[in-house]
C-alpha cells in the first residue's frame, strides 16, 4: 500500500524527498544547496570534515612515506587502522570530487565514509581498560577468521552473481528494432 500525500511523514518544503513516502529522490544542484540557515550550518560541518581529512593526511603521509606502505598497513597493533582512516579520507575527497562535478552516487561513497569513519572509532576505544581487551579481541578475530570468511564469501556472492545475470539476461526477451 504506497502512502498518499497526506500521510506522508514528510515536510512538503523538505529539499530532498526520502524515498519512504513514494516520491522520488530529487538531486539539488550545488549552487542550490545552500539557500538557508540549516543549509549553511551543514557548510560549516562539512568544511570541518573536510580540514580534519586533510589534517589526518597531513599528519599522517610523513610517517607513511619514512616507513614504506608494506611496513605501514601490515603494522599488526594499528595497520588496518591505518587502513581505514586512509579510506576514510579517501572516500571524502572522492565526495568532494563528485559534489563539485555534480555527479550522482555522492550519498553512497559517504556512507561507505561513514563506517569507515565508525571502524576507525574502535582504534581510540583500545585506550580504555573496559573496552581495551574486547577491541584487540575482536581486531585478532576480523584479520584471522572474519577475513578468511569475508573472502571465500566473497567468491560466493561474486559468482553467484554472475550466474544469476547470466540466465537472467539469456532469458530477457529483446525489444523488436523496428
């Protein structure tokens, strides 16, 4: 049962339309985006996102570049730390990047940004004695057995895939060219 405009929980002036209600998404141009205090108090939150990226680089590039990218990421205390808040800054320039060119996807390289970003959080929680031993437990686990998992099921997922594609494009009747 789709929902009418009348129960729809949603703000009529509300920029971009959420999918819940049946509307479509609607992209707002850059130039746009901006228009009032909400908008621009978004501005300053983005700006400091992006200066602490920049500042996480900054202060990070020196010791990757003293140390060499094999010895940096295989660290075995903090290298998929360093992993991630690479990633993390990365996915933010890729959104500034994609928001400057207007192009679409921008909200799924952020949230890809986002657990990146909550990831990197559990580095800092190690420091706490009631969460220290539970955070190098569950770091141990994700590199032994969950990445061995992650790939096999990685497979799995991929080719499965592609088979599934694969019949449904042989079995997708073809438009008539007239």
């Amino acid at each position: 049962a789709s929902l009418s405009d009348s129960d729809c929980p949603c703000p009529n002036s509300f920029p971009v339309l959420p999918n819940q209600c049946g509307f479509p998404l609607i992209k707002i141009k850059l130039k746009e985006a901006y228009s009032d205090t909400g908008s621009y108090l978004r501005l300053v939150g983005e700006i400091l996102v992006v200066i602490g990226s920049v500042v996480m680089v900054g202060l990070e590039a020196p010791d990757l570049h003293r140390r060499g990218p094999r010895a940096y990421f295989t660290n075995v205390g903090s290298g998929i730390f360093h992993a991630l808040s690479w990633s993390y800054c990365l996915m933010i320039f890729v959104a500034i990047f994609m928001r400057c060119l207007d192009a679409d996807g921008e909200e799924v390289v952020l949230s890809l940004a986002l657990v990146f970003a909550w990831f990197y959080l559990l580095y800092f929680l190690r420091g706490f004695s009631f969460l220290g031993p539970y955070m190098v437990m569950i770091h141990k686990m994700i590199l032994s057995d969950l990445l061995r998992f992650a790939i096999i099921f990685g497979v799995i997922i991929v080719s499965f895939s592609g088979g599934k594609l694969f019949i449904q494009r042989r079995h997708t009747p073809v438009a008539s060219q007239a």
